[in-house]
C-alpha cells in the first residue's frame, strides 16, 4: 500500500501518484508500494519535488521504465510504464 502521505488516484491517462513534501527516503518507498498493487494500470504518473535518481534502478529491476515528461519549478513529472 503507498505512504500515507502520499496521494494516489486513477484517471484515464494511468494511475497518479503525488510524493511531492515527503523526505527521503518515502517517495520511493511509496512509488514502490503503488506499483506493488495489482490494481495499478500500465502507466503511472509521477508527481515528484525532484528527479528521483536512486529510484531508476529499482524501477528496472522491476520491469518498468521511465520518462520526464515535465520539468518545471517545484515539480518534476514521470511517465512510468510497465514493460511487456
């Protein structure tokens, strides 16, 4: 299950997930958590403080890739997509 602080909602473009104010290292946790869940569609959308280097190799190690989609002050937003 994500943090509890952590925000997570379904939409027609993927599942979202906002870690944005949260320590290190909770993000992670909570973006690993969510894509734990069987429920969690293909794609999921990351709204993130920073780029989140450390959680790249993980994301591999699981099967799913990633990409910036926006870059902006104060957020940075993840395309993750679950490869087949």
């Amino acid at each position: 299950m994500p943090h509890p602080l952590a925000s997570d909602w379904h939409d027609t473009d993927g599942t979202h997930i906002d870690v944005r104010g949260l320590p290190p290292p909770e993000p992670m946790v909570a973006i690993l958590a969510l894509l734990a869940k069987p429920d969690t569609h293909d794609r999921v959308i990351v709204h993130h403080d920073r780029e989140p280097i450390f959680l790249y190799p993980e994301l591999a190690e699981r099967g799913w890739s990633h990409e910036i989609i926006a870059r902006q002050a104060g957020e940075v937003r993840l395309l993750l997509t679950r490869q087949t």
